[in-house]
C-alpha cells in the first residue's frame, strides 16, 4: 500500500503498510509482519445531526376524491413543449410525484404534483406547446 523508511538510533527500518481495518495495521518492518493496533480518538462532527419529531397522526389511508370542490391547476412554469405524461383522469397522485416531462430552453423538466389529490383532468398533449402560466393538470 505505503512504503515508509525510518532511520531510528541511527539503525534503518523499511516499513510497508499492507492495509488498515478499523484500528489495527497490517504493516511489514524489513521484511517480518506485525499487525499495529492503533489508538484513534473519535472525530466528532461539526454539522448538526437533524432530529425530526415523529408525527402523531396516523397517515391517512387513500385519499377520498370530493364531488364538489375547486380544482388545483399545474400550471407550466416556462414556455416549452410537453414530452411525457405520466397520468390520466381518476389517478391518485402524491404531493411531490412526477406528473409530466417538458422541454423548455432546451432542457428537459420534470413537472411535480403539488399537493395529494385525483387527477380530474389533463389539459395537454404530448407533443403540444404551452406557455408560461397554462394549466397543464387539475387536481382535485
């Protein structure tokens, strides 16, 4: 692995460092083998570990399509060219799932649900232009 020479009390080691697990060395000293156990002194980190209290309420089981209520739009945030869809009418969809694929500037963006919900309706095509602003998806 690593080569090393000493010169102690004027007498020479040649010291090859074979491999390092956990805290014990594998090293060669003028040709006979010792395994080294290392002291190491823990590093403890400067970035704070993030503790997220667990939440209290059970997590719901589906999400219940309403009858009456307002629609949700997606609305496209450049002007582009829609490339996938990845849901239809009646789907459930999750805050933060992927929902389309547009091409804007030449860069290909992943549209994103905003909130829990049902697909009511899909306002485009693939293939189709919008601009900036259209609603693409309503969930509701």
């Amino acid at each position: 692995m690593k080569n090393y020479n000493f010169r102690i009390n004027g007498n020479e080691y040649h010291v090859e460092l074979k491999g390092i697990e956990e805290n014990v060395a594998r090293i060669e000293v003028n040709g006979t083998g010792y395994d080294v156990e290392i002291e190491r002194k823990i590093k403890k980190t400067k970035t704070p570990t993030l503790v997220r209290p667990v939440s209290k309420e059970p997590p719901k089981p589906g999400i219940d399509k309403r009858e009456k209520g307002s629609a949700t739009p997606v609305l496209a945030p450049l002007p582009g060219n829609i490339l996938t869809i990845f849901v239809k009418p009646g789907d459930i969809i999750r805050k933060g799932q992927k929902v389309l694929v547009m091409e804007a500037m030449k860069m290909e963006n992943q549209i994103l649900a905003e909130k829990d919900g049902v697909v009511e309706s899909v306002a485009v095509t693939p293939g189709q232009s919008v601009l900036q602003g259209d609603t693409l998806i309503e969930i509701i």
